[in-house]
C-alpha cells in the first residue's frame, strides 16, 4: 500500500502508518496486551510483541493475496 492509503487505515482502525523501507507502507496498531497487529497489502500479522516483529516470526498470520509468500 502508499503512504495515503496507510494513512487512511491508520485513521480508521486508530493505529500508525509507517514506512518499513523500499517504498513499503505498513500500518501498526499497538494493542494493550503488548501484541502488536500488523496490515500490510499482502497480509495481516500478529506478533507478540515488538521483538518478534523485529524478527518477521509472526505468531498468526493471515494472507490477503494468494500470490504472497509464504509467512511460515
């Protein structure tokens, strides 16, 4: 996704757009639990926390586009 359509998710979900590099825009939203749930154009990801994140090891995963890489 661009930047304004990151912006208009973030907006309407209550997170943070951010550029993650190379022209890639992800939206954060933080939850209270620590987790952190990530939505990209390809996937929606949850981590448990900020350093799993880090490491791209997701703890649930859901694919949005058939063509994607595989998140295991």
């Amino acid at each position: 996704m661009d930047e304004k359509q990151a912006d208009m998710v973030a907006d309407a979900l209550g997170g943070q757009a951010w550029q993650s590099g190379g022209g890639i825009w992800l939206v954060l939203l933080r939850q209270g639990n620590g987790k952190l749930v990530v939505i990209s154009d390809e996937a929606v990801c949850e981590y448990d926390d900020e350093q799993h994140f880090e490491e791209s090891k997701p703890s649930k995963a859901i694919l949005l586009r058939q063509n994607s890489a595989s998140l295991n």
